[in-house]
C-alpha cells in the first residue's frame, strides 16, 4: 500500500474520516450520521442505525425489528448446545482423505448429465449413496446434516464436542479472499469420501450377476459437478436435479437388484427434527422442514426451480464470458476473487429473494444437495487454472475471520498459503493447508481427476507443460466466444505486423501460455467492453445483489422482485450472506464482461462512440436486499457504490476453439462518457482503482480486479 500517495488521493477525492457533508433529510439506505453527528432526518418507516464508528445508515423499521427481534438474524449463536444435537461421538480428529478406491486408483469427477446418461450404474449408486447420507442420524459427524453444518449453522466445531477458542455466529467457510477458492476443496472431498463410503457399503449387499458391476462402479463413484458455464446447456440447471422423485436399483434383503421410486436425493434435503431446527437455526429456517429454491412465500415454502432456471438462463452470456476470462488472469487471487463473485451470482439466482432460499444464505446453504454440485465446479475451475498456471499460487492477503479462526481488527493476520483450514485434518493429523493443495497434481494424490484434467495424465507422467496445454484446449472448446463478423482486423502474417499475437507488448498483454514469440500466430482482434463494480462490502447488510440491466428503464419502476426475472438482465452484482448480517468491511469489485451481450443485441462493438451512446441510454444496476421480504436500495443513497465502464483490444488467435492458446487483454480504457451521469457512476478511473470504504480508507486495487 502507498500509504503516502494514498493519503493525497483521499484528500484529493474529499475523503475524510468523519464526513463533514450536510444533509438535512437522508435517503433511504443513505447515511444519516458519521458516529458523532446527526447529518440527516430518515424517512418516514426508516430509522437511523449505526453500521460502525463513522457511519450511520437508514434502515427499514420493519427490517431492523426482526434483526432485533432475532428473526433469520443468523449472527446469534443461540440457545447453549445442550440438545440432542450435540450428543456426539467422542471427538477424535476425522482425517480428509478423499475417496478411497481399490489399489488407490484415480477416477474422474463427471459433469452430472455426463453421469446420468453415460455413467448409469456409477450414477445408480450416486443415488443410492445420497438417500443413505441423508438418512443417517442427524448428530453424526458425517452425516448429510454434520458434513453440512460446517460451512454455516447450526454454529458448533467439527467434530462435535470439540473445545477451542471459536466465533460463536460464524461458520468454518471461508469467504471474501483467496481462501475460498482453496477451503472448498478438502470440504468436497470430505463429502465425496462419506458418499463414496456409502456407495461401497451398499454395493456390498448386492448378490448374482451383476453384483460386481454395482462394486465396481461405487469404487469409481466420485463426486459430480454441475457445469453453469456449458454452452450446450447455457447454464440451465440440470433436470435430475429439478425432479421430485427417481426410480433407483437398491439391494432387497436378499441382495437381488430391485427398482423402486424414492424421492430424489438431489432435489431437497428433508430435516429429521423440528426441534433441532427450532434450536440452533432461526426465522424460515427454524421452520422449513426441506430445503427449498425460489420458495413461494414464508408460508409455503415449495420450491419453484423454473424461476432459478430461469434467472440462471438469463445470465449465461456474461457468465460464459467471465468463466472464459478467468483463465486469462495470471494472478491466483485475482482468479479467486473473480471466481467467487460468479460463484456468488449463482448461489442467489439459485436460492432466490422473496423468501431467500436456503442457498442464498451462506448459514445454511450447504444442506441443499444442488451446493455441492455447484462446488464440484467451483473445484473444477480452480484445478482448470492450476494446471494452466503450474507456477502461480496464492498470495498473502488480508485474514478472514471463521467459526475456527478469529482475526482481531483489520490489520490482522494474513491469510497465505500456511493458513490453517479449519477443521480439516490431513491423513497425518496436522491441518489442512493451502499449501497442501498447491498445484494441480495434488487432486490425483486424492484420486480425482476431469476430463479436462485426466487421471491419465498422472498415470502416463505428463509434464507440466503438457498438462497445461492440454487444459488450455479444453477451456478453448468450451468457452471461447462463438460470436462473429465483427472482429476490428485479422492479422494473417506476423511478417505483415510485426506487433501480431505471437510477440504482444508485455506491459500490455501480460504473457499467457502458449505463446511462441516470432512464429506466425494468426489473430482476431476486437474491442472488448466490461463493467467493473466496487463496494464497501458491509454498506449493504446480508444477501443482496446488484441487477446489472440493459433497459432504458430506470430503476425504482418495478417490483423489485422483477429485477431478477427480467430479460433485461445480463448479469448480478452479488453478495453471498445472511439476513441482517454485515460484511466485513472491504473493497468488493467484480468485472463483467459484457462484448457478446453487445452483439446479441446488435451494437456495433467497434464503434466506440455508438457503444459509449448506447451505454449510457441502456445501463442500469438496481440493488435489493431482503430476507422474507424484498427491498430496493436506491443507488443514489450508497456512500461508497462506484461503477466504471471500460473497454480493452482483445486478441484471440484464429481457430481459437481448437487450439491450446488462450486470448490476450490490453490495458483497461474507462468511458466516462457513459457512467458520468450515472449514480456511483465513474468520472475518472481512480475512483474505481482506489476506491474508498465507508471509514474513509482509500484501497490500492492497482487496476487489476484484485479486491484481496
């Protein structure tokens, strides 16, 4: 941080540490005090609550009166763990060792619909392995309920019983840094190491010819995930997972084969006790006996999976871009932050607002079955650029606080690489680390592979090189953009250009792999557009997002419900939480690439001027929060909200989708132009570089996304 260069930004940007702006009524959502000062009158149904020592905002009356009142406030630890809940086995450490196969084999990790149609009898026993999890006593460690508890609720260490010096409201996952995209890993092993257990116990039983076939393929059984970025299913959630009940084989008593129908494992989770729920969780969640996606209402909680589908189908242009580009960042943590902001989008498009679902809440999201499946893909983009990127590993950033690990104040600890990643224990007994699970090869140390990372690789001793290659021709096939005919120029001789793709400028592309500098590398270039969002995390309380449209409407006209299923949605601006919960307070920026959704819609991208036009007619981002009831934020009424609009030559060599080199990005260009008359809306783009929090700290995201 240049703290000296920092603290002439703050001044030049107006910044203080007690804002001396006078309002003498306050929006709603705005501030009204700076902490020692009244600065506004709220309006009426709002009321003035302080968010830290400096700044005060107004907040819905009927919203703080649940917050208060305990309802879905998630941050209380509860009643003292004395319920059956916590009658336990005698702690003892529980080793995360993946799955274990005959002769410590690697198997491969299948997208779901893979699995269901080319894989049946693995996918039989997925079934068979998931009904058995769930039904396990809801105190067992690894049960569906115990494994599921870590990430959030009900709150307790893992394994129960265990004493330590916790943060009674917090759960163990990691969130707001690097860590995430590494803390998941040994979580999704744990849960494929109960599943397959199950599937092997299970496989045992059955008798006669095709006994070894169900044995064979439980000892193969790994975890699936669920591909949102797939441009044959463009996002759509897969149907098995949509579907109340399944036909399964099981064993009888006998051990012969027989097809019953059961309800689907995949769809919900079915809680065993309402007791249980009433005692350590709070508000719907206290209440609702399954789990449940776009509920319709508080009442009547019965999921309503089309309009998560739907929501997410609006949205696959820009997440295909983002995933795309993820593999383009030569940074690790500006690859996690940027993974975990695609991440978020899903989570809320899945749970939904109006309720909030269980996967839109970070507290109890992992109980529903489709969480795990969308974890599988967050583990399988992270291995993606670890095999691209063998060299590259997380960095040192600032530490976030867990139920496991406490991180006084914001010039705590960092989190690196020797973090430890509560509760996971290794084999060994010592904790899991990022460093553990520093490179790609370590997912077949714990026997999984992808098709894009495959088992065979380790088996035939590809080098890195190879592997890397290999991964880049995949993310190639399935992401690159299929748009066309509109590309600025296409450079067919390096000889012609001396500046053309096989030797760009290094300050401006930074190197990617595959180049091969001085050979003849034929390219397409095009002007690239995005939106860079940023945020003081803890502005707005619990899960809320920022609807990214492309309508001449402006915001405040609709339901705010409508926001989500509009057609005019490209993208959302999202954070993962819990009702009435702050964030910590951080810069959070996302990118949004948004070149195709131009083209989709007929702009001429290389154009600048009839871009930046049609931007600033058609750009909207409207913001909601809610818990069992939705609520818009004005825009205008957010301190530290700043949106920027930039473009950038992309260059992507020809063939692109059958190659094994990924594109490269210039320097980001801002269009004031576009963003000038918005609200948070850009006029330079140092106020999006280093943006300012809501204590007045300026933060150095030096222009690359990096928000750790």
């Amino acid at each position: 941080m240049r703290s000296g260069y920092l603290i002439l930004l703050a001044a030049a940007l107006g910044v203080s540490a007690k804002p001396t702006v006078i309002a003498a009524r306050a929006e709603a959502w705005g501030e009204c005090s700076n902490g020692t000062e009244q600065k506004g009158t709220c309006p009426s149904g709002f009321k003035c609550d302080a968010v830290n020592s400096v700044y005060g905002q107004c907040v819905p009356v009927s919203y703080l009166s649940k917050r208060d009142a305990g309802i879905n406030a998630n941050s209380d630890p509860g009643v003292p763990p004395t319920a059956d809940i916590e009658k336990r086995q005698t702690p003892a450490s529980i080793p995360v060792r993946g799955a274990q196969s005959t002769n410590g084999a690697c198997y491969h990790r299948y997208k779901i619909q893979t699995l269901q149609t080319s894989h049946a009898t693995q996918f039989n026993m997925l079934i068979c392995a998931l009904e058995d999890l769930q039904k396990q006593p809801e105190v067992g460690d690894l049960s569906w309920f115990g494994i599921g508890g870590i990430h959030g609720a009900p709150y307790m260490s893992w394994p129960r019983g265990t004493t330590g010096n916790f943060n009674q409201g917090l759960g163990y996952c990691v969130h707001g840094g690097p860590l995430f995209a590494t803390w998941h890993r040994p979580y999704t092993l744990l849960l494929e190491q109960a599943l397959q257990a199950r599937a092997v116990a299970i496989a045992a039983k059955f008798t006669g010819s095709s006994a070894a076939a169900y044995r064979t393929a439980a000892d193969q059984l790994r975890l699936p995930y669920w591909d949102w970025s797939d441009p044959v299913t463009r996002s759509d959630i897969p149907a098995i997972m949509m579907q109340a009940t399944i036909s399964v084989t099981k064993p009888s008593s006998n051990g012969t084969p027989v097809s019953s129908t059961i309800p689907n494992p995949l769809f919900q989770y079915n809680f065993q006790s309402a007791a249980t729920l009433k005692q350590y969780f709070s508000g719907n969640y206290a209440n609702w006996m399954y789990t449940t996606r776009h509920p319709r209402s508080s009442s009547d909680p019965t999921p309503v999976n089309a309009d998560a589908n739907t929501i997410m189908r609006n949205g696959f242009t820009t997440r295909r871009q983002q995933t795309y580009q993820l593999f383009s960042m030569t940074s690790f943590n500006s690859m996690a932050s940027q993974l975990e902001g695609i991440h978020n989008q899903i989570h809320t498009n899945i749970g939904g607002t109006n309720p909030l679902g269980h996967m839109s809440v970070t507290n109890v999201a992992s109980f529903d079955p489709i969480f795990w499946l969308h974890h599988g893909n967050v583990d399988r983009m992270v291995a993606l650029y670890q095999a691209i990127y063998p060299d590259n590993r997380l960095q040192p950033s600032p530490g976030r606080a867990t139920f496991g690990r406490i991180v006084p104040g914001i010039d705590g600890p960092n989190d690196d690489l020797f973090t430890n990643l509560y509760p996971f224990r290794l084999p060994s007994g010592a904790w899991w680390k990022s460093n553990e699970i520093k490179s790609v090869g370590t997912i077949w140390k714990y026997r999984y592979g992808y098709d894009e990372i495959p088992c065979s690789m380790y088996t035939s001793g590809a080098t890195r090189s190879e592997i890397s290659a290999f991964a880049r021709q995949k993310v190639n096939a399935l992401y690159a953009t299929t748009s066309t005919g509109v590309s600025k120029k296409t450079r067919r001789s390096a000889a012609a250009s001396p500046d053309a793709y096989a030797s760009p400028d290094p300050k401006r592309y930074p190197h990617q792999p595959g180049f091969t500098p001085g050979k003849d590398k034929p390219v397409v270039v095009r002007n690239e557009y995005g939106i860079r969002c940023t945020i003081d995390h803890s502005e707005i309380p619990g899960s809320w997002t920022g609807h990214i449209l492309f309508t001449s409407q402006p915001c405040g006209k609709v339901s705010p419900n409508d926001y989500f299923m509009s057609k005019d949605r490209i993208a959302g601006f999202s954070s993962f939480g819990a009702p009435f919960v702050r964030h910590d307070s951080m810069a959070y920026s996302q990118d949004y690439p948004i070149t195709d959704n131009l083209i989709e819609r007929k702009v001429n991208i290389d154009n600048v001027s009839v871009v930046e036009k049609w931007l600033h007619d058609n750009l909207k981002v409207c913001f909601t929060t809610g818990d069992d009831e939705i609520y818009e934020v004005p825009t205008s009424s957010l301190k530290t909200w700043k949106v920027g609009v930039y473009m950038q030559e992309g260059k992507y060599p020809e063939g692109l989708r059958y190659g094994n080199i990924l594109p490269a990005y210039g320097d980001k260009e801002y269009l004031s132009k576009v963003t000038k008359e918005m609200p948070g809306g850009i006029t330079s783009e140092v106020e999006i570089i280093y943006p300012v929090l809501l204590d007045g700290r300026v933060v150095d995201l030096d222009g690359d996304g990096d928000t750790y």
